[in-house]
C-alpha cells in the first residue's frame, strides 16, 4: 500500500465535497468503512488513486443513505 489510512480517508471527503456538496457520513463513519476496506481490497502496489476509486461507490451510496435518512426524518 502506497498511502496511509488518513490520506485515503481525506481523499475521499474530497471526492464526496467537491461541489460544495454537504458530508452527511460523520468523519468517523468514513474511518470505520476505509478501516473495513482496506485489507480487503488494497495490497502493497495500489496507488492511493486506485483505492478511492474503487471504494468511493460504496462509501457514496452510504452518504447517499445518511442524506435520504435525515431528509425521511424531516
């Protein structure tokens, strides 16, 4: 792996905030999904680029979820 946890992680905020777009995943639930993540689809060639774009679906569609629930809840 040629990046740290911390630098898939803000990657990733920034690809769901790039329009101005609202986080709805807490900082600490994208920590606990690129945790989960990690040893399951990275090894020790893949680029920090190649990470994201293969996890950002997933972690889009729970920020998806996150925002559909709040939008229910008002």
């Amino acid at each position: 792996m040629k990046f740290t946890k911390e630098s898939a992680i803000k990657d990733l905020i920034a690809k769901l905030t790039t329009n101005g777009e609202k986080l709805n995943l807490s900082e600490r639930s994208v920590n606990e999904q690129v945790e989960a993540l990690l040893p399951l689809i990275a090894n020790e060639e893949m680029e920090l680029a190649d990470f994201v774009d293969k996890v950002l679906p997933i972690v889009k569609t729970a920020n998806a979820n996150v925002r559909n629930d709040v939008a229910q809840g008002i």
